[in-house]
C-alpha cells in the first residue's frame, strides 16, 4: 500500500510541475481570466466528484466533520486555487516555484501543532536538503520569463502555499476516515459556494470561439489532471502517508518541470541539475523515511 502512495505522489509532481507553464499559458494570452479559470475548475471538479461519488460510493459522512470538510473546501480550493492563478497571472513560474517550496516546512510545523507529528531531526535535515537542492534548481534556470515577475504576485503565491499546507494537515484525519471520493465531494462542493462570487463575471464574459485548438488542449489538462486527478491521487496518498511526506513531492516539482523542458524543448543536462535532483531525491527520502512501518 505505501509504495502505491509514493507512486500516486509522484504522479501529481509531474502533474503539478507541468502545469505551471500550462495553466500561464492560458492566462497571459488573455483567454480566462483567473477567477473565471477558477470557477471553472472548481465546477469541473465538483462535477465529476459528485457523478462518481452518486454511481459508485454512495457513503454519508458524519454531522459533526461538516465543519472541518467545510474548512478544507475554503483552504483546500477556494483560497489555494484563486491565490495561486491570481499570483502565477502577476508572477513568472520561476518564482511561483520557488516560493511553493516553503510549503513542507509550514506543513511540518502545522503538522506538529494539529497532528502532535514528531519534529525528527532526520525530518528537519531532509526538508532542509530538499529545499536547497529545489531552490538551487529554480534560481539556476531560465530566468527570460522573470521580468513577469511582482512583489504582489508573489504575496499571493505565498498565501496559496500556505492555504494549501494547511489543507494537507486538516484533511489527513478525514481520509483516514472516508473514501476519497467522498471527502473530494464534499470539499468541492464548499470551495465552489466561496469561489461562485469571485467568477461568475470573468467566466460569463468568456468568448469560447475565439479559443484555438492548444487553448482547449491546455484547459482540458487542467480541469482533468491538474483539478480531477491531481486532488483525487493526493486525497488517496493522505490516506496512507503523513501530511509532511505528502508536502515533500513538491521539491520534484521544479525537477520534473526541469527534465520536461530537457526532452520537449532540447535543453541541456547540466552537472547542476543532476546535482539537484540527487538532493531532492534524498531530501524526500528522509522525510518519508521512518523507523516503524507506519507512515
């Protein structure tokens, strides 16, 4: 079961590590505005959730984590997802990458607090080792896109980074305790009563002709994998793994972005980025490495 969780947390690594340049793609074109971006991926993945969770599970959750399903609908997907479109709209996907990788460390600390997780030494020197082989990573890569760049942009990356940590540790208990269709369903379902006001406007201005055949091809990337798949994969490895070692798959993040533009774009294998990778790697083992067999 443990292997299956690292495997479905590398899949949304290399999901979450395209779709940076995906997604911007599509806002810097002018095509979706953020918000509306947002509305639509929330209305996709409450859909979906919804249709599965009706056909095939069909399980009710208790009364008293209503409130808690509703806190992760408002960290998990209404202020993670608005933050994030809006900062990537006002910032380059080096900073917005460089930025997420404080995410483990808040999750660490939160995790600490809520979950009473044990702050190991072996914890402290892998997020530490991570970080610096992701930061290495991001600073010594192509910076043409970085006049994009702004302070609020990044402010906004920072408070989806933290939206999200927070998530990671609150939804824990409740996939231990659900399937993840039904958890998915429900935090959905919250995220898209606080998004709805935010963009209804921007989605109900859209002109869907004017959108080329790369734009939907983009878009359908985001709403299947980066929306449905994604959470669905995470939501299943939360069930198994801690919320830390969860949080340490985003250090692959800028490597897989990293390795991605190797083979598409006929960029070079460089020393340094070997050098990094082997850091991240190791970084991710420690942090998901324990002496008991539970993670």
């Amino acid at each position: 079961m443990k292997w299956k969780a690292h495997l479905a947390l590398l899949a949304v690594a290399f999901i979450y590590g395209a779709n940076y340049t995906i997604a911007k793609n599509v806002l810097d074109q002018n095509f979706l505005q953020p918000n509306g971006f947002i509305l639509l991926r929330v209305m996709s993945g409450f859909v979906l959730f919804h249709m599965i969770h009706f056909l095939v599970i069909k399980e009710k959750v208790e009364r008293k984590d209503i409130g808690l399903l509703a806190l992760c609908g408002l960290f998990g997907i209404a202020i993670n997802q608005l933050f994030f479109f809006k900062g990537l709209g006002a910032t380059s996907p080096i900073h917005a990458s460089l930025i997420m990788v404080v995410t483990p460390i808040i999750v660490l600390f939160i995790s600490s607090v809520y979950l009473k997780e044990r702050i190991s030494v072996k914890k402290i020197l892998g997020i530490a080792i991570g970080m610096l082989g992701a930061m290495f990573l991001i600073l010594n890569g192509d910076k043409s896109n970085d006049t994009m760049s702004s302070i609020l942009g990044d402010v906004y990356i920072l408070i989806n980074a933290s939206s999200y940590a927070l998530y990671l540790v609150l939804v824990r208990n409740l996939m231990k305790k659900y399937h993840p269709f039904t958890v998915m369903k429900w935090i959905f379902s919250f995220g898209l009563i606080v998004v709805i006001p935010f963009g209804t406007s921007d989605l109900v201005n859209v002109n869907w002709a004017s959108f080329p055949k790369e734009i939907w091809v983009a878009i359908l990337y985001v709403l299947l994998c980066t929306t449905f798949l994604a959470y669905l994969l995470n939501a299943y490895a939360l069930s198994i793994v801690s919320p830390t070692t969860a949080s340490a798959y985003i250090y692959l993040q800028p490597l897989i972005a990293s390795f991605i533009a190797i083979l598409w774009y006929n960029d070079q294998l460089s020393l340094v980025k070997v050098v990094c990778g082997i850091m991240i790697f190791l970084g991710v083992y420690l942090i998901s490495k324990k002496k008991n067999t539970s993670l």
